[in-house]
C-alpha cells in the first residue's frame, strides 16, 4: 500500500516533464551566454538582499560556536546586531523608498520590491528570534557564569537596589527629559537608533497619559553595580533602561507610572547628494548629515511584552506598518554588548596577537632603498601596517621629496597620516590628498580632516562629480641622482592602522616606471582634466577595470574550448554585478573552473547542470575580516594575479574610482596564492559552501582529518617567525 505522497509521485508525470523542461531552459541559457546576451531566467540569481541575510547568518554561527572564547562570541553577537542595523538604514529604506513611490523594477532574481521586503521580513523575523536564544539561552548563562553577570533590577537585594538609586538621582536623572504626548504636546521626536521608553501613566483622576523617555546615550547602556565584586574578575551589570524604568516615578511626580516598554527606532540614513547642484560640496554633505537623522523610520524594534494599544500608537505616528515592527525579548540593540570586550578578563578573549615586523625596525634603511632592491608586499593584519605610515613618514623627513600624493576613503578618527601630510606641507614639500568625503557614515570624520588638511596649505580635492573615490594610493616624487624618481604604495585596504589589525588586506609597494606612470595618470584623472583611456599596468574603474576583466574571463573560456587547462579563482567582499555573473556562468559552460571566495553577498548561483556545475563558492568567516581582494587566471601555464580596491558589484565596477593591480613578482604572486586562494579552500573551521539554493554549510572536514583554519594558520606561520614573503616560486595546483 502506498501513501498519498506516493500516489502522487506516480501518478503525475509533472516532476519528469519539469526536470526536462528545465534543461531545455539551461540549453538555451548557455546558447545565449556564448552569445554574449543576458539570460532570462531569473532562478539563475540569488537576491542580493537575503544572500546579505546569509551573510550574517554565518556572523550569528561564529557568536554559538564554542570553539571561540566568550567574550568573542560576545563580540560576534555584537556585530551581527550592527550589521543589521546598517541593513536596514541603507537596503531596506532604498526598497521601502521604491515602495512608497510605487516603483516597480524586476531584481535580477526576479522579484520587486514589495517581494523583496515580505521575503526580508520572513528572514530577519526569524534571525531576531535566534540572535535572542543566543543571547538568553547561551551567552547570558555562560557570561554569568564566567563572572560576568547582567542583570535585571528585581534580581538584586536591597542594599545594590539603594547604591543604585543613588547613583540614579546624582548622575542619570538629571541627564533625563521626558516627553508627554496629548493634545498640547506633539509625538516626540525619536532619533535613529535611540532605545526609548513608552511608558503609561495615570493622573489622580484616573485619566491615562503616554509619555516617551529616551535612554541617553552619553551614558554607558551596561551600567555597573557599584563595589558589587565579589572577587577581582567578578563583574556585574544591570541595563541602563530597566534602571530607569525601575525609577520613574521621580520623572512623573504626583502621577502613577502604569506601564512601560522598550522601543528602538531605525530610520533610513542613506543620504543623496546631488553634486552637480552643490557648488560647495562640504556644505552640501554637513547639511545632509544634519537630514539624516530625520530620515524616514524603516525599523521599530518593541519589547515583546508590549500591548497592541502601545504599538499602535508607534506604528501610526512613526508612519510605519505593522511589517515594520519586529517584537524582541529585551534587551534591544545588542551592539552595546560590545563594550564587555574592555573587561580585563584575557583568558575569554583570542590570544593577543602582535602582527609581524617584514622589516627590521632598527634598520637605518628608509623605505626607499627598500623598495629600490625589489618590490614589496605585506599582508594585513598578519604583518604589521607599521611600513606604510613609514613610507609617509620617510616621505616626510627626507630633503629630497619633491611631493606626494594620495588617496584618502576611510582614515579613521585619530590617523596617524594626515598630520603627516600637514607636516610635510608646513615642511615646503607639494602635497596633494583627494579626500572622499561621500565615505558613508565617515563623512564628519573626513570633513573635518579635510579641512586640516586645508587649513595647512594641503591641496585638497573631493573627487570626480558622480563618482567615489575608492582606491588606496600614495605616490612620492623624489629628486635621485639619475633624476626624478617616483615610489608608489597601492592597497586593497584603507589607509586606517585601525582597520589593519583587523581587516584583512594587502599593501604593495613599487618604483617600477611602469606602474608609477601609470599611477601618476591616475592622479592626474583626479584632480585635473585627464581624458587618459588606457594604462600599462593598472586597470582603473569606470574607465578599463570592468573591460579587463571579462576580457580575462573570457580568454578562460576560450582555453577550455581549445582543449587548455582553464581555471579561474577569485576573492572578494561582494559579488552582485550581473554581467560579470553572466561571464563567469559563460566560462563555466564552456569548461572553465571557477572557485570563488565570497565573503558576503554572492548572487551568483553555483551547481546549475550546464550553467554553473564547474563553478564552487565558499565563504570565510572568522577572527579578522575577510577584505582583500585577489583575481588569479591560469591563462594556459602564463597565470596572471591581481588585487584590487573594487568588489566586483555595479557600483565598483562603473560608479566608483577603483584600482587593480598586477603582482607580476612570481614569489610575491607564491605567496598571494598560498594565503589567500589556496589556504582557504583548505579551511574546515571558518569556511562554509555556498549551494544552488542559496543556502550555506560548513566546508566539514573528512573523518579523521584534523581541522584546519586558515587565518590562524597564518598567525601560527608568522608567529613562528617565517619570512613568507620569501617563497620559492613554484607551479601553482590544479583543481581536482
């Protein structure tokens, strides 16, 4: 006797004349893609929202695995909340925008933009309610446990209760406003990432009133319980809102406080600046920091215990729909749990690491006559940032430089370079920086900079009208024997010592004419009128970086058409660009092998029979962030290795000023390779495996192999003292 699913499976031939019906359909994609035409079928993409959803999906796995110390997990817990804030300030309020304006466009996976959101919803519903399990039923246990307690004012005894209500009427309350909201008095204004209080009060009459108190946020969100040690790595804390909520009385005196709730807004922060109207283009980006902060709300995260009457009243004067609110097990915003990193608790944290010296520092040598013997490359953060600012500081010093120039995205609240660069130009010396002042959310940071930098007689630039300027380059002019001679330092990274202890990246370093021409032109496309089409060696986003690589893509596919080994790997942030995804489906049909290391968004679909079975996508999650960028071709035996500043995205590729540069050096494209390619696909800890789905799992290891993670391989080879820029040049492996 069969079941009903049975039943069906036999009688209904629809299975067999779907699954024909599709490999008719991939026949014709492939026709079309050796065409050079776009494919139509949308199931060929990934939506790049929820495969950002994926993203940090596998941030929340790194924050329950208990192979990381606590205070990591902690600190992973931590991020994911950020990232998803900044979620839904950029890529949900642009679609929410769409919505509004009755805007339909197709994604490339075939939905609009009211599709999209619902699938958003469904998605970050379920992850809150995950990233709060993490929180109540793993993190909060063991933190507690650990000697590291939150928590909640009901819990503690008399005497914490009174040094806490002390500690309120001296240094909370007076910092505190209440907002009544009635007749006389409008809804508050409730700025963007603001945890509030909706609380309920009654007069002596009986009538009820609502009222907002915003949680300050010039006053820490954990606050500790004083002389509450009980030994010297005991800590215990108590959230910032429920110590006020437990005091409100003293802010509604002669009233009774009924109820209160949390509430946290998310408004849209994704500002527009329309530079062709801007004829100062500082003033312009302050007023549109000053607009951000009254950007439409996108998100309402509400206290789950929160009563419909509450909710109402947010969703209506918020203007948001009920879609918008996402209930949550307090507390709200977990990104403040970021701040019990400080704890000096060393044993929950990763061993410190120290990021290795390529150089010695007791060298009398300046950069210059390093660089001179050969070029150089260094990989973040396993070597130490420590010789680009001394390539500026040398720059600097030395009599005989004539000028530099450079490149500036993200540098970072306290840069060590741009008092250098003042420096050099109170020192006589021509310096010229191209400040991007459009770096979203370091726009304040960078104006301000900026206006050091002009105040010192600095020739400041902003760029080109209509594009970012995301390339990492300094160049220096220096006056040598045999004449002019220029030095050149090209990243995939930002010039941020910050981020280099824990982004990923690689910085190169070069005097050959080749490229110093090359980036000499470039500066020239910044600040000047160059029309320049072509470079040497330099591929330069939007003019020729989008052309090269497909161009090289391309050549792939036609070695493996020949019956030559092809083989094509690439290592990027992002991969969302629609052609360059249809070249890449393209080499696969045409025999290609492609692997792809993705950190984050990949709306290429890999495993479709015929389209994109040749081609395998991981991901690396880990201690440091995965940010460099790397493109090797095989090119039939003569292989071919790249950096680059630019994902391989829309933006990137034709509305951004990006570098990719050649490492022609075999030993130092060895070792790129080794570290950065091929280690990786090695990993079985922080490596997952992108399906056809869409979905990802853990790059497992096979029985009885050890574990192996690549970035702590990496530390241990530097900790071991090995010269890794050293490697012999050897014939790079084929894929199996």
């Amino acid at each position: 006797m069969m079941n009903s699913k049975e039943s069906r499976t036999k009688l209904n031939p629809a299975p067999k004349i779907r699954a024909t019906a599709q490999r008719t359909k991939n026949r014709k994609i492939i026709q079309q893609l050796h065409k050079g035409t776009s494919p139509v079928d949308p199931s060929l993409f990934i939506n790049r929202e929820l495969s950002w959803l994926e993203f940090n999906h596998r941030v929340l796995e790194e924050a329950r695995d208990q192979r990381h110390p606590l205070l990591e997990r902690v600190k992973f817990l931590s991020i994911v909340s950020s990232n998803l804030d900044e979620f839904f300030m950029i890529r949900v309020a642009a679609i929410r925008e769409q919505i509004i304006a009755d805007y339909v466009e197709y994604s490339p996976d075939g939905l609009v933009p009211l599709q999209q959101m619902k699938a958003i919803h469904e998605r970050v519903s379920s992850m809150v309610k995950q990233m709060s399990d993490c929180f109540w039923k793993e993190l909060h246990p063991q933190l507690s446990g650990a000697g590291i307690s939150l928590l909640k004012i009901n819990e503690l005894n008399q005497e914490d209760r009174s040094k806490l209500s002390d500690m309120f009427a001296k240094k909370i309350f007076p910092v505190l406003t209440p907002l009544a909201f009635d007749p006389g008095h409008p809804f508050p204004y409730i700025s963007n990432l603001s945890v509030n209080l909706a609380v309920v009060v009654t007069s002596q009459n009986g009538e009820e009133r609502f009222a907002r108190v915003k949680i300050p946020d010039v006053l820490p969100r954990l606050i500790e319980i004083p002389n509450g040690h009980s030994g010297v790595d005991t800590f215990r804390f108590v959230w910032l809102e429920d110590l006020i909520a437990s005091n409100l009385s003293l802010l509604f005196p002669g009233m009774t406080v009924k109820e209160s709730y949390v509430f946290r807004v998310t408004r849209n922060a994704d500002i527009e600046i329309q530079e062709d109207e801007a004829e100062d283009l500082i003033s312009s980006i302050e007023e549109s920091i000053r607009l951000r902060r009254f950007g439409s709300v996108v998100r309402v995260g509400v206290q789950e215990t929160m009563p419909t009457r509450i909710k109402n009243i947010l969703i209506e004067n918020l203007e948001v729909t009920k879609e918008d609110v996402y209930p949550i097990k307090q507390p709200l915003g977990l990104n403040h749990l970021m701040s019990l990193l400080k704890l000096p608790r060393p044993e929950l944290k990763d061993p410190p690491y120290s990021p290795a010296h390529q150089l010695s520092e007791d060298s009398a040598e300046d950069m210059f006559g390093i660089i001179q013997r050969g070029d150089l490359l260094l990989h973040h953060p396993y070597d130490s940032f420590s010789p680009v600012v001394q390539f500026i500081k040398n720059a600097v010093s030395d009599p005989d430089v004539l000028a530099i120039k450079q490149t500036l995205y993200r540098i970072g609240k306290e840069s060590p370079l741009v008092p250098l660069l003042i420096e050099a130009a109170e020192n006589g010396k021509q310096v010229a920086v191209l400040v991007e002042l459009k770096a979203r959310f370091d726009e304040e940071n960078n104006i301000g900079w900026a206006k050091q930098l002009e105040g010192a007689g600095v020739h400041v630039v902003y760029g080109l009208v209509g594009l970012k300027t995301h390339a990492k380059m300094a160049l220096i002019v220096r006056k040598e024997n045999d004449g002019l001679k220029r030095y050149v330092h090209l990243g995939t990274g930002n010039y941020n010592p910050v981020n280099a202890r824990i982004y990923t990246d690689y910085s190169f370093f070069t005097c050959r004419e080749e490229i110093t021409n090359d980036a000499t032109e470039v500066f020239n496309f910044l600040t000047g009128y160059s029309k320049k089409d072509s470079f040497a060696k330099l591929a330069v986003a939007p003019i020729t970086l989008r052309e090269r690589i497909t161009t090289m893509i391309d050549r792939e596919a036609e070695h493996a058409k020949n019956g030559r080994p092809a083989r094509i790997i690439l290592k990027m942030n992002s991969l969302t660009d629609q052609k360059i995804i249809e070249h890449l489906y393209a080499a696969s049909s045409a025999g290609v092998s492609v692997d792809l290391i993705v950190r984050g968004v990949c709306c290429l679909r890999p495993g479709i029979p015929k389209v994109s079975e040749r081609i395998r996508v991981i991901s690396v999650v880990g201690r440091y962030l995965e940010h460099s960028r790397v493109f090797w071709f095989m090119n039939n035996g003569a292989s071919e290795l790249y950096l680059s500043s630019a994902d391989l995205m829309g933006r990137n590729l034709d509305r951004r000023v990006e570098l990719m540069f050649p490492i022609d050096d075999p030993a130092l494209a060895e070792f790129v390779f080794q570290e950065s390619l091929e280690q990786p696909f090695m990993d079985t800890v922080g490596a997952r495996v992108l399906h056809a789905d869409g979905t990802y799992s853990r790059h497992a290891a096979r029985d009885g192999e050890q574990l192996f993670e690549s970035q702590a391989k990496l530390i241990q080879s530097r900790m071991r003292n090995i010269q890794s820029i050293k490697h012999t040049p050897r014939e790079f492996p084929q894929k199996n």
